[in-house]
C-alpha cells in the first residue's frame, strides 16, 4: 500500500465461534489489516504481531461493507450500516508498504465477496457518493393505442344528407343516418389526429 489508500472489502462472518483472531485481510508482513475475533463478531480489529486494536461494530450480521482509509499516524475505519456510512474510528497500526497476502484466513467460517484498492484516500463524499442507491428508474406510462376511427357524411351534389346509404372500408362497414353521418373504426390504419372529416355526394 503508498502512503495514500483506500481498500474496500465485503464480508460474511459464518459459522463457528473458536476463539482466536478471523483474519479478513492479511499483509504479507503478518500484520492484519482487518481481522475480528472468532468468539465475538461485534467487533473489528487491525492485529499488529501481538497488538491488537479493537473497534466496536455491533451490526456486523450479513453481509458488510468496510473501508480502509490511510491518515496520519494510523488507519481510519469506516463501515456501511443500515443508515449509510458510519466512522467507527481509527487504529493506530500504518499499513502503508504492507502487501495483502490472504483474504477469509480464519479459523471459522468467513466469506470475502470482493476487494478494491484505490492509491489514494477517497473522501467521505466520495464514498458517500459511491455506497448512495441510484435513482429508481421510473418507466413512462403506458399509453393505451386508440383505435382510429373515420367519420364523415354522405350527401348529394347539392349537399343534402342521405341517409342509410352503405359505407364499406376494408373488413368494415356502416350504414349512413339520417343526417348522412357515419362512423367507422379501423385497427389496422393509424390516422392522423389532425386528419379532417370525410365527405362523400351520391
């Protein structure tokens, strides 16, 4: 790791409860850099040799999110909890030139789902930003497809109405009334709607 990082790691602590140090992340300098105890999986801890420090972390059921962040003299830790990102606070131990050597080297049961490394030290808007849910994408109405229909009237040259005067258009037909008005719907023709009424002269 350079001087300045960030490791995100997601995690599962499973079965079993023997004693001793789950190490989630290990350096090839044998420093965990995130571990937990096997008998105790309310907290978190960067095990240095035989030094140990403990952060309390009380929601660690499921699936977890953790981050890793280098500051000065140490190694700030942050989670992902049911209300967002939440700073469980420091531990003195620099990781800065350790090499991650194993991941999920534990005595009980321990799932890592992945890991990711950034060379520099993301903000807590950065990873605010990052852990944030996408805006739900909300689809466009359904639009119900009216069924064109054609209207017009029937009339003789002078423009009189005629009524009950057969109209025929495709599989479809009507009969004018007494005003020479007629109507017909068509499935398979789309009209405009600025098309203009019909008229016919008989």
């Amino acid at each position: 790791l350079k001087e300045s990082f960030t490791v995100g790691v997601c995690f599962r602590a499973g079965a079993g409860s023997t004693a001793g140090w789950d190490s989630i992340l290990l350096g090839h300098d044998n420093k965990h850099w995130l571990a937990m105890p096997g008998d105790d999986k309310t907290k978190l801890c960067c095990l240095n040799v035989d030094k140990s420090n403990e952060l309390s972390a009380d929601f660690l059921d499921g699936w977890v999110q953790v981050f890793l962040r280098s500051i000065e003299g140490g190694t700030s830790v942050l989670a992902v909890d049911a209300e967002g990102l939440l700073d469980l606070g420091t531990f003195p131990t620099s990781l800065v030139g350790s090499k991650l050597r194993s991941a999920g080297w534990a005595g009980n049961e321990l799932d890592v789902a992945g890991i990711a490394v950034w060379d520099r030290s993301l903000s807590w808007g950065e990873l605010q930003k990052a852990l944030s849910p996408p805006a739900p994408v909300v689809a466009p109405p359904e639009v119900e497809r009216q069924i064109p229909k054609i209207l017009g009237q029937v009339t003789d040259l002078k423009g009189n109405p005629l009524g009950n005067v057969s109209i025929k258009w495709k599989a479809n037909g009507c009969l004018s009334d007494e005003d020479g008005q007629f109507q017909l719907e068509d499935d398979e023709t789309d009209v405009p709607e600025t098309a203009s009424q019909a008229s016919g002269s008989s």
